[in-house]
C-alpha cells in the first residue's frame, strides 16, 4: 500500500548521441564563473574534456579547474574543492565524470558557504544544510553509469583517517541542475569500472525492492529495471560498444536511484552500509564491495522475506514454482542471481578486495545498521556476513 509521500525530481535531463548540446541551452542561465571538476584524467584522453571546454569558451563563460577527483572523493579533497570554488566566485559547478565526481560536486556545492565544518555537519550529524547557505548550483556530464548522482541528492565521501565512508542524501535543492547522459562517452570506461556499474545500479534496485509485503507499484517498476539491466548486461558485456545495451544502461541506472522506486515504501541500503564499510578500509571500488556480501546478506535475511524472495525468483527469474516450497524457489532465484554476477565477471568475495580476516572487526565496527530492511542486524550477523563473504 502506498503511503503518503511528496515526489519532485527537478534533474533536467539530456539524454542520446546529442546531449552534450543541452550545455548551449543550460550555461547562459548562470553567471559567468564556472568551476569544472573532473577525476584523474580519462576525460583528457577520451576527448570529452575538449568538447566540454569548447562549449564552455563559445559560451562566454570563465573556466576554473578543479582536477584530480579520486573514486571515493575523500573529505581531503572536499576542503580543497571547496577552496577553489570560493577563490573562483563559482556561479556554476560543472562536474565531468563518475558517481564521484559529481558526489564531489554536491559537497563543495553545500559546504562553500557553511559555517561549520561540512564532514561534521553533513557526514557525522547528518544535519540539512542551513536555511541561509547558498548552495552552488551544479551540472553533470556523466561518463560512468552506476550510482544514479546524475539525478540524486547523493553525496559520499570518505573519511580514510575515520575509516568512515558515509553518504548524506541532500534534498532537491542540492539534485543536479541538469545533467548530460550520453552513453557514448562510456565506452572508454574500463570493463572492471563498466561491470562495477552494473552491480551497483542492480543493488540500488535491491535496496529497495527487498522490504514490506505490500502490493506496491514500486516494487513492479523494480522488477522492469532489473529484467532490462539483466538482459542489458549480459550484452554490453559480451560487445562493450553496443549502443542499444549501453544506453539502455545508463538510463536504467538513473531511475534506479531517482527516489521513484522508493516512493511509498520503507526501503533497505544494508549492503551499502556494509560495502562503504569496505570502502573505507580499502578504498575498493563501490560496485564490487556491494557484489562481495550481497549474496551473504540476501541468505542470512531471506528466512524474514521469504514472500517476497519467492516474488523475485518468479518475476525477475522466471523460476517455475510448480511443486516446490517457498524455500526452494527462493533459493532458485538466489541461484539465477549468482550465476548471472559470475556471468557477467562480478567480485564474488572480499578477499579479492583485499579484505583479510583480521580486518573484519573494524569493518564491523564503520558499518552503519539500517532499519527498513527484512531484519535489523546485530553485529554478529554483518561479522557473519564478512565471514561468509570471504
Ligand atoms: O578519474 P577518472 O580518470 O575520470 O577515471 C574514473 C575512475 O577511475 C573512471 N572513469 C569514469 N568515466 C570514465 C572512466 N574511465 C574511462 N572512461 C570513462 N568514460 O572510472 C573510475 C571510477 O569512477 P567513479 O566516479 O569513482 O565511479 P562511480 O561512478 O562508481 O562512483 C563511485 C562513487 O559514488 C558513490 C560511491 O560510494 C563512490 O564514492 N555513490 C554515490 C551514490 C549517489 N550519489 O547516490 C550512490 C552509490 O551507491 C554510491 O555510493
Ligand atoms: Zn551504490
């Protein structure tokens, strides 16, 4: 049952071969200062630091630069970013690149004009941000599919001194102006980084399709995305370069974590909290902690959502239920689910990460527990869930 909810996405979007032109209508609309942030540099290589650069100049508009964006943006960074933007009077915030960079975007964009220092006042105390702060208006060009930024008002950041990795999810006023979705400027992206993706956008569906009971027209929008990611996948990477697989990708991806499919329902992010955990021990790329545990996680809960393990293994899998129990069928789906993660070439387990046994209890210790999933767990049950993910 839908409950009660306020829904406003306000991300203007450009998507297909063209997008980039979306730049020509957004820039005038802001004044003439732009700060463009990017990562350690494939978009020099690739091209899309020329196109994004000529656009800017034909535009009018003075470029700052803020380079050298690391994946998992560290509150390091976050300081110096919000530095130069300060130095730069930014009236824009461009961000050229991954889930990070555009993370990284939003919190210079909300930490330039606060009063206090950000990593405590957004990460640990997980405050808004304060009435009278300008927030720096952002715009991404998105060349790695996966964390759904684009169209978010996520934000992580790493904390490696901490051992903390934590995400604040600011509200619309902090989303991306507009964001620039061209699946061509993907294929460059390494296969590891390309398959990295396609687990976190299929946990981002998870996290929120595993919690309630209820008949919920989010949990039926879920289960369209999975069946394209699944088929997508399977093709992209077999043929990195097929258009059709990869923009089909990329926009499964934005409305797997737009908020859509979290409108009237509780939703998990158990595995994220376990993998940003990861994350800060072993700075290892976002899509791989999460397909590390996921397995581990969903067998330890799936004894407290049977029904809806059993719904999963029928509409995403196609498992014929005839004649078995709810258990077998659910763990038939469970089966279908590892055997396309090895398919399609996923980290399967921690070590690979580097994840050794005598890390485990610091892991434990950063990892955040949630309550809108199937079960609150203790930590026992993610030391557990290490343990088995080994
Ligand atoms: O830095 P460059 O040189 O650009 O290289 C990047 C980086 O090394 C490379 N890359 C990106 N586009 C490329 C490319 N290489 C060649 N060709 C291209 N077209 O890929 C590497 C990874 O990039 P990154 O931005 O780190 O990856 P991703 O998009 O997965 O972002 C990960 C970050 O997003 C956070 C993660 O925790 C992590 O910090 N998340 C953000 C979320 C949100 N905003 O809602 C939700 C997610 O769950 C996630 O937690
Ligand atoms: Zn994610």
């Amino acid at each position: 049952m839908l409950g009660n909810f306020a829904f406003c996405n306000p991300t203007k979007l450009y998507f297909g071969k063209d997008a980039l032109d979306g730049l020509k209508e957004e820039l005038p609309k802001y004044g003439k200062n732009v700060l463009l942030v990017y990562g350690g540099g494939s978009i020099k290589k690739n091209g899309i630091y020329d196109k994004v650069v000529k656009i800017l100049s034909e535009c009018g508009k003075i470029v700052y630069e803020d380079a050298g964006v690391m994946p998992n943006p560290t509150v390091e960074k976050l300081y110096e970013g919000v530095e130069r933007a300060k130095k730069a009077n930014a009236d824009l915030i461009l961000a050229v690149g991954g889930g990070s960079v555009c993370d990284y975007a939003k919190a210079v964009s909300v930490s330039v004009n606060c009063k206090e220092d950000p990593w405590d006042k957004y990460y640990i105390r997980f405050e808004d941000v304060d009435a009278d702060c300008r927030i720096i208006p952002v715009g991404c060009v998105l060349t790695m599919v996966g964390t759904g930024s684009e169209m978010n008002g996520g934000s992580v950041i790493t904390n490696h001194s901490q051992k903390l990795k934590i995400g604040h999810v600011f509200g619309d006023n902090v989303f991306p102006k507009f964001s620039v979705l061209n699946p061509e400027f993907t294929f460059t992206l390494p296969a590891y980084q390309m398959k990295a993706g396609f687990f976190d956008i299929m946990s981002h569906i998870f996290e929120q399709y595993f919690s309630g009971e209820d008949d919920n027209t989010s949990d039926y929008i879920a289960e369209g995305l999975m069946r394209s990611l699944i088929h997508s996948s399977e093709i992209a990477v077999k043929n990195p370069r097929d258009y059709e697989a990869r923009s089909n990708i990329m926009w499964t991806a934005t409305w797997a974590l737009n908020t859509l499919i979290a409108m009237g329902k509780a939703t998990d992010w158990e595995v994220h909290m376990i993998g940003q955990a990861i994350g800060a021990h072993t700075d290892a790329t976002h899509g791989m902690t999460l397909s590390s545990v996921t397995l581990a996680y969903f067998r330890l809960i799936m004894p407290y959502g049977l029904k809806k393990f059993v719904r999963f293994a029928q509409n995403v899998w196609g498992v014929n239920p005839a004649g078995k129990t709810d258990e077998t069928i659910a763990e038939e789906g469970l089966a279908a689910l590892e055997a396309w993660m090895r398919r399609i070439g996923l980290v399967m387990n921690i070590s690979e990460l580097g994840v050794t046994e005598d890390m485990i209890d610091g892991i434990v210790k950063s990892t955040l527990i949630m309550e809108g999933g199937y079960k609150i767990l203790t930590p026992d049950d993610v030391r557990a869930i290490l343990k088995a993910s080994l």
